[in-house]
C-alpha cells in the first residue's frame, strides 16, 4: 500500500482527516444562478465580473489556484497585479453568455499539473502577461464576431508575444492533515526586468452579512520577530495561523460589499472587499486597516525579477500557533517527498503505462478531475425567499421553485469551475469512472450524494443542473453507479454493496419517474426532452414541437432500455447475498424486453424508429393527427440504441433458478418480443446471451455507417452528426418556416442552448466511451469471429474487440504528440504546439473538432473528457503500447457471479 492510499484509509476511518483541505474554491461565483436575486433571472447581468471584486458572495467563493476547508468558512488564494492592469487579477476572466460569439468563454490560460486524492501535494500554472490586461479588447471583439467566426483569444492579442508574460506556479503539500505548506514560484519568461506584485490572500467566506446576530470570525496579525503570523478565528472551524516570511507589508480589510462604489451607497464598513485592490493599484492608502484585522488579508510582495529568473515565496497554514521554524530545512523535503509519493501512487494505479507522453496526459487528466472538486452550497428554499439582512428579492421568475427540499453544502465534481461551476447529473456519471481509478470513495459519495432525499426531488426526478433542475438529462446514474463498483473491486479488490444497494434503492424511484413522466402514452417510448444533447435535433427537444405533436425519441428510448440493462446487472449482483433481489432482476428483464420491442413497434403501430432504407435509427415525429414521420438526421441519436447492451454467462442464469425460469418462459411464450430484438436464443461464446436492443445484423448495418471516414469515423473518433450531412443538409420546413441541421464540425453555428456547444458534427468523450464500451460487450457475446470492415470501404475486417482498440487510440491521439510532435487538441495554435513552456500542458476540451481533433469548448472539462485516463490505462494495461492490448482490467464485462 502507497502513503497516499495510507491516508486515504486513515480518512476512510476517521483516524486523520486529509480531505478537509482541498482545491475546493471555485473559479467562477460571480454570473451563477446561486448568486442571482434579480426579478427576471438574469444571472449574468445581476452579478458580473466587474462586480465581483467589490461584493461580497453570498453561497461560494472564487479565485485562483485556491484552497477552502470542506465547508468554505477560511479560503486561500493568490492575486497578481503587473502594475498595469486596473485591477488586481483575483480571479479568472471570461465572456458572459452574451459576450461570447459562442456563449461564454473563459479567456485565461491555466493550468492543473498534479494533484492526490487526499491532496496532500497539489501543482497547478496560471500565466499572467505582464502588459495591460485585454478585458476591453476581448469583450468588445467577441461581441463584434457571429456565430460563423472563430473565437477571439487571448493570445490572439499579442498579449504573450515576446514571451512577456510570468508563469506562477503554485504548489501545495501537506505535512500532516492540518499542516499545508505553500511555495510560490514566478518564472519572468520575457527578455526585460519586471516586477510582479504577489499578494497570497486568505479570507473567510461571508456567513455573517445574511443573518441577525451572526457571529463574525476574524483575522489577525500575531507579533513574532522572525516572520510574520496572521491568526485566523472562526466559531465552527476552530483556529488556524499563517505563517509568511518576506513580505513587505500585511494588508487588512473585511470580505464585506462596496456598497458606495457599486450602488452609491454608504458602506457598513470603512473597510471592504476591494480595499486590497484599491491600496494596490490606487495608492488609497486609508483602503485597509491599520489595526492589522478583518476578515480578509494579503501579505504583500513585490518580486523584482530578471529576465528567465524565478523568485519563490513560502507560506504555511496550520493549526499550531507557535512554530518556531515553519520555513526550516524539513520545508523543501517535504515536498520532495509529497513529489515521490504522488508518483508511487500513480505508478501504482497504471503501472503498465511507461511511455512519458502517455504517462504525462493521464495524469493531468486525473490531476484536473481532482482539482475542479468544488465547495456547493445552494439552498433553494433560502435564496427563494431571501435573507432577513437583506430586501426581500421580487422575483418574477421564480427559478427552481419545485425544488424547495434541495439542500447542496457538499464538495462535488464541477464539468468546469469556469465554464460550469454548477454539477450537472449526467456529467457526474462519467467523470466517476476515472475518479474509481483513483479515489472510489470520493466517486462512490457523488453517486450517493444525488439520489439522497435533499437531492432528489420527492416525486422521484434527479436535479439536472442549477439552471434548471427540472431539465431531463440522460439517466446514467446507474450505469455510473455500477461501472464505479466494478472499478472499485478490480482495482483495489474491495465490493462495497452497501453502497451499490443504497443507490440502486433510490434509483427504483427514478427510474419509476422515468416511466411516470416521460413514457406519455405508455407504451414505452419515451419522449425525453433535452437529454444533454443542446442542438443535435431539428428542433428544440426541450421546447414545444412547432408542429404539435410529441416527438418520440430514439435516444430517449434507447437510453431507457440501457437504464433496465444497468438496474439488471445490479439486481443480480445484489441477489448473490440477498435472493428477494432476483424478483427485482426479472422486473427489469421484462421491462426491457417491451421498451426493445417498442423501439420497432411504436405503440403497436407498425412504425418503427428503425428505418429499413436508411438501415439506421431515426426519432418519429408523432403529428397531432397520427400521423407518423422519421426525422432523417443521421446523428448520435441512432448510434445510442447500442448502448443498451448486457452479456449474460450461463453460470448466472444457472445461479439464479427464479430469474432463469421467467427467463425462458419469455423465449417460449413471447416470440415475438424475444426473436427480434437480439440473440437471446442462440448462444454465443462461452454459452452466454445477449440482452440488446440493436441485434446481429442491425449492428452490423449501423457499423457501416459508424465505421465510415465519409460519415461518422473521423482520425480522432466518432462525430457526433455524420459528415454525410456536409454536402446533405437535412431540411424540415413547418408552416414556411425551416428548419436545418448541417455538418458543422466545430462550434455551433446557432444560438440554441446559448450556442456554446454543438451536437452537429464534433466529437465528445463521454458517447464515444459508450461506444466503445458497448461493443466491448458485443465482442464478449459474438467473439473474434464476427468481423466487420474498418474502415467501412476499406477491404480490412476487425472484430469488435480490435476495432475498440482503433477507437481508443484514435481518442487518445487527440492528446498525444504525433510524429511531427504536434498535438492535435491545439490545433493551429503555434504557441501551445511549439513552444516548449506551453506545449506540454494538457486542456482537456469540452468537445473536439470533427475534422482536425482541435479542442472546442470549455477549456478544463476534464469530468467527462477525464474519461481518458481510462482509456490510457486500458490501452497499456497489457502491454506497453496501445497496438498491444489484450484483456483490460476495466474493460466492459459480463454479467457474471
């Protein structure tokens, strides 16, 4: 066992608690849902980023390269000045919803270099240019440029030219689980002398500004000869001291809202928010406290730094308020060996993967999955109804008012602390996948943490994401919740059914939600709605069909079908300890059986969502009149039908007398239910069954089309539209009106779902694992003796198995340097791809360009795109590179016992 799963296991029993401290800040508060009291809901406008330096926050904290304690009472970060920006850099910049040419837009570069589950060692990059930063010039050129035009970035400024920029690295390691060492270290990477004005910050969230006769913590400077010592008080946390050596100056002022700068009104305090910022950059010398208190502090550093020179600076946060020598000799080898354990544990996790480029992507992928954990706390019923402080909110939009039991103070696994500093619940489901590989005590408490009853709603539903949790996303929270099981007990040899029966309790309600809700007409197709995929269809899924009418959907199906599969598997493996679980295995055979059957038999009227010219699957507009329609896009939503997909052993069966008798009974009384969805009767390898909605010869029809470089294969995976569609708009007019879906294999070309993403062409992690997955199970059933071609045209035949390898490795290369040393998420942005202070720093994109692999999107979507790492494992997991993998740990398996 590493010292880093030591204190994990310490933490799991409570003898130590190494994740109370961790990069749990966000970077992005301000423009979020939590922090909007306006009358119309527009989060954006009410709190903008010029607003954030001066206002106090009222759920959460934000800034750079920061650290909170679990429940975000005293927070730490850093903040820059170069001496030409109007502001003090505190936090991340980007574009609002409006802003952005394609919806928001971070527009800084930064880094996650490493990170540990109990985050004992911590790394990360922020680059700051040392000229005026561009806040101006970006907005204003974003807002100039359409949907059409690519996105102005900071780079393309000219900011960084000449490399005048610094690169501040920031590092923490933890000498025991309250004793967290800092070191700080700026590289000038220009050719002039600078200065760089360094301000670390600690602070406490602002709890007291919202309730009468709230109790106010405090900060404080404590006397010492040597260095300087900053004592925090806060009546739930307890005490904790700072200690800093260097530092010219401690700055003092309260985490409290600039009343008079914002609104015109006077202040509560002579000392707020942006008093830091304002004797920084202003000179106001009367800005922070002489008296060395308040609830928020700096000590102040001005680094005079030679061209290519570093300067470091050392800080110490802990529970001890009399050290002696914080910065002593042991201070660097603590680091050093914070450093050596990270990597034996790493080594530990994927000990195969040996080449360094390899080596380098996953373990970025893993460290930025640890680092966007964040503090979120949203009480509904609270930010409704507003704070007695403060003026009632006159809503006229009553945001998430079904909602009133949600009760979020938890640390969960943001898609991006920038982009999306929100959880969102499907997402959720994947990025657990790779966290299992590291931390499945973490992935196991996020699975856990959304179906609790503060979470889930009452009638059953899953919070979707914060701005609106009544949107349907697509129900993977038990495929999530069985695949982190199953990593878990491969990994570290650990089956923790109490938690896989806990979920899969809750989950029996929201899968009858499901049924409820979204099955109208009951006849198990499902209408689903938005289903995660923003502008994939013809028309908004989320909206009212401009037809009439109801819009029965592939995917929705589909995704049902596999929602069975995956309560299927669980049930089973529940039933080995407690046979009452079997009854509920066969419910969820049955239930899958009918939705398959739905799938070519809408409600028992002979139309199909499989079309038999196109030999794909399509959604059916449904008219108000009956009248039946394929919409013939050929997208991700005909693929999803191969997600439903589970192998049976005969030993199982066998296993289970109850579950195999209705079993059989099924293949010998309903035929035509069981003869046509897949090989059910036939066995395949090893005498297994196969339990899928798309059988043997449709699968081999649809991997024509999946399999084609013309269509959906693209040198790094599949897209998400067939490129078919390029020189083949589909076009759908209503009453005069069109409507389109085209081939666009980069950002979206329309402002649907704000525009900041797209469906129609480029390629996204989190499907193209569930493909690969899902004919890894196929391949378990139908073996090496099924073969297709790959690529479609191409005269070469795969079986399933080695094309999952193709697939895999086409991912992967999206991150990989090439032979030309190039890596294809950069693009043709030649700063990242050639010089060699940027060109190994990994951003896992949101999505990925359809045609060239460049990275689209969000910039730090590590959650699902994190995904990688597995695929990294799987590919070297037997042998040392990905031309030579055999049986992965991890890969997809059967239903065994």
């Amino acid at each position: 066992m590493t010292q880093e799963e030591i204190r994990l296991e310490e933490n799991r029993t409570r003898k130590a608690y190494w994740r109370r401290w961790g990069p749990y800040l966000s970077e992005r508060q301000w423009g979020t849902v939590r922090e909007d009291y306006s009358s119309t809901g527009s989060a954006w406008d009410y709190f903008p980023h010029d607003h954030a330096r001066s206002r106090a926050y009222r759920w959460g904290e934000d800034g750079i390269a920061g650290i909170s304690d679990n429940h975000q009472r005293l927070c730490f970060a850093i903040a820059l000045w170069n001496g030409n920006d109007a502001i003090l850099k505190e936090r991340i910049f980007g574009l609002t919803g409006s802003e952005g040419n394609h919806g928001e837009d971070v527009k800084e570069y930064y880094f996650y270099l490493d990170n540990t589950p109990s985050h004992a060692y911590m790394k990360c990059l922020y680059k700051y240019p040392q000229q005026a930063f561009p806040y101006a010039e970006l907005v204003q050129e974003n807002q100039r440029r359409g949907y059409h035009d690519p996105e102005f970035e900071l780079l393309d400024t000219g900011i960084f030219d000449g490399n005048r920029y610094f690169d501040v690295f920031v590092e923490y390691a933890k000498n025991t689980d309250e004793d967290i060492l800092i070191k700080i270290k700026v590289i000038n990477r220009g050719s002039e002398e600078k200065n760089l004005h360094l301000l670390p910050t600690l602070w406490f969230r602002n709890t007291w500004s919202w309730e009468e006769d709230s109790q106010k913590p405090i900060l404080k400077k404590v006397e010492s000869e040597s260095f300087d010592v900053i004592e925090a008080a806060h009546p739930t946390l307890g005490e904790r001291w700072l200690y800093c050596t260097g530092a010219t100056e401690l700055l003092f002022t309260e985490n409290e809202t600039n009343y008079e700068r914002l609104f015109g009104e006077p202040n509560t305090s002579p000392y707020v928010k942006d008093g830091i910022n304002n004797y920084v950059v202003h000179g106001k010398k009367e800005a922070v406290n002489p008296d060395e208190v308040g609830t928020k502090v700096s000590p102040y550093y001005i680094l005079n730094i030679e061209p290519g020179q570093e300067e470091v600076v050392y800080l110490r946060l802990c529970n001890t308020p009399d050290l002696t020598a914080p910065f002593g000799e042991e201070f660097d080898q603590i680091f050093e060996t914070r450093q050596q354990e990270a990597d034996d544990f790493y080594q530990r996790i994927s000990p195969n993967v040996t080449d360094p480029d390899a080596q380098s992507v996953q373990r970025q992928a893993f460290a930025g999955l640890l680092w966007t954990k964040q503090f979120y706390h949203y009480v509904v019923e609270d930010w409704l109804k507003g704070d007695e402080t403060q003026p009632t909110p006159n809503r006229t939009y009553e945001r998430n008012k079904e909602w009133l039991h949600l009760f979020n103070d938890d640390i969960l696994s943001m898609p991006d602390k920038w982009e999306f500093p929100w959880f969102a619940a499907w997402d959720l489901a994947f990025h657990v996948l790779p966290l299992a590989m590291i931390d499945p005590d973490f992935a196991k408490r996020q699975m856990d943490r959304l179906t609790r009853e503060w979470y889930l709603h009452p009638n059953g539903q899953m919070p979707a994401y914060e701005w609106h949790f009544s949107d349907v996303n697509p129900p993977v929270h038990a495929w999530g919740t069985w695949r982190v099981y199953q990593i878990e007990k491969q990994i570290y040899g650990r089956a923790d059914r109490d938690f896989l029966e806990r979920v899969f309790q809750k989950l029996l309600l929201n899968f009858t939600w499901w049924v409820n809700r979204k099955d109208e007409e009951g006849n198990n197709v499902f209408q689903g709605g938005f289903l995660g995929l923003d502008n994939i269809g013809i028309f908004d899924r989320s909206s009212e069909l401009p037809t009439g009418g109801q819009l029965d959907q592939s995917d929705g199906t589909s995704w049902m079908g596999m929602y069975c599969l995956n309560m299927l598997a669980i049930a089973l493996e529940l039933a080995k300890d407690n046979p009452p679980y079997e009854d509920i295995a066969s419910k969820f055979f049955e239930h899958f059986l009918y939705i398959a059957d739905a799938m070519n038999n809408v409600g028992g009227t002979d139309v199909h969502l499989w079309d038999d010219t196109d030999n794909f699957y399509y959604d059916v507009l449904q008219f108000p009149h009956n009248e039946r329609v394929h919409l013939k896009v050929r997208s991700m939503v005909g693929l999803v039908p191969i997600f439903a997909v589970e192998v049976l052993e005969q030993a199982t069966l066998n296993a289970f007398p109850g579950f195999k008798k209705r079993f059989e009974w099924f293949i010998n009384n309903r035929s035509k239910l069981t003869g046509n969805i897949a090989c059910m009767e036939a066995e395949g390898i090893g005498e297994r069954r196969l339990l899928a909605i798309v059988n043997r010869g449709k699968l081999q029809l649809i991997l024509q089309k999946m399999l084609d470089e013309t269509e959906f294969l693209s040198d790094y995976g599949i897209r998400s539209l067939s490129k078919f569609h390029a020189e083949n708009p589909y076009i759908f007019e209503v009453e005069g009106s069109q409507h389109r879906v085209d081939y666009e294999a980069a950002e979206s070309t329309s402002g649907m779902f704000g525009g900041n993403s797209n469906w129609r062409g480029p390629i996204w992690f989190p499907m193209n694992f569930l493909i690969i997955e899902s004919l890894q199970k196929y391949h378990n059933y139908l073996g090496d003796e099924f073969t297709v071609e790959y690529p479609t045209g191409s005269g070469n035949s795969m079986n399933l198995e080695e094309i999952t390898t193709e697939l895999s490795q086409r991912l992967m290369q999206i991150f990989l340097q090439n032979s030309s040393q190039r890596r294809p998420v950069f693009g043709g942005i030649e700063k990242f791809q050639n010089d060699p202070h940027w060109q190994n720093w990994i951003l896992f994109h949101e999505y990925f360009n359809g045609d060239n692999g460049a990275g689209l999107g969000a910039n730090h979507q590590t959650g699902w795109t994190g995904l990688v790492a597995d695929l990294i494992h799987q590919a070297y997991q037997q042998g040392s590179s990905p031309t030579k993998r055999s049986q992965k740990s991890l890969k997809a398996s059967v239903i065994d016992t």
